[in-house]
C-alpha cells in the first residue's frame, strides 16, 4: 500500500482524474494534532502539528487500486494507492466525490444499514 498525507492551509482541491474513490468528512482536532493508525493497530504515525492548531478540518480520502489490492497477495508490491487531503474548515456534511470501486461501494452499502 502507498499512502500519501497532504496537510494544506486551505482546500487542494480533489484529485478526481487520478483515483478511483474520493470521499470526504469534518473532523474536529482538539488538540491541533492528528495520528493515523493502521487496521488491526500494526503502527501509529503522528502527523506535524495541524496548521490552524485546534479545530475543525476537512478530510478527503482519495484511494486507487483497492479492488486490486483485495485480490492480490498482501507480499506483493503495493497495488493500493491512497492520498488524504486535510486542511482547516469549518463543520460541514460528508461527501461521497466519486465511487467507482467495488470495494468503496460495498462499504457504503454497509454504512448505509448501520444508519
């Protein structure tokens, strides 16, 4: 998996073109710090300081390659490609941008009957 963090000032607008799946959220940082955690908590990687300290920001998730991905074998070089945008925003509602693997619309479907 590849997996890359872009923190900006302001929105660095969507990359659309080049993924596959794009979705975003608010997140509220109370503490200005934000730490991403790999499934089944394998490892932690804290981010610098968040640009506008405490806060409201705005998450955009970006994923290519995850239905590839699902069906290779977990050695083999990184198929999954993933960008996550954050930057400060204030409070707004999640956004499904673009859905086109089978993979994100699955876990839609799912969230979607946990309502």
């Amino acid at each position: 998996m590849d997996f890359t963090v872009a923190v900006a000032d302001r929105d660095p607008i969507a990359d659309l073109e080049g993924y596959e799946d794009v979705a975003e959220i608010s997140f509220e940082s109370l503490t200005g710090r934000f730490s991403l955690v790999e499934w089944g908590d394998e490892a932690t990687y804290h981010l610098p300081p968040l640009p506008a300290g405490p806060g409201t920001y705005r998450l955009r998730y970006h994923g290519r390659g995850m239905d590839e991905a699902y069906e290779a074998d977990t050695s083999d070089v990184a198929v999954d490609h993933y960008l996550l945008q954050i930057w400060p925003a204030p409070p707004h509602d999640s956004a499904v941008l673009k859905a086109t693997s089978s993979t994100l619309r699955n876990w839609l479907s799912w969230a979607s009957g946990q309502s």
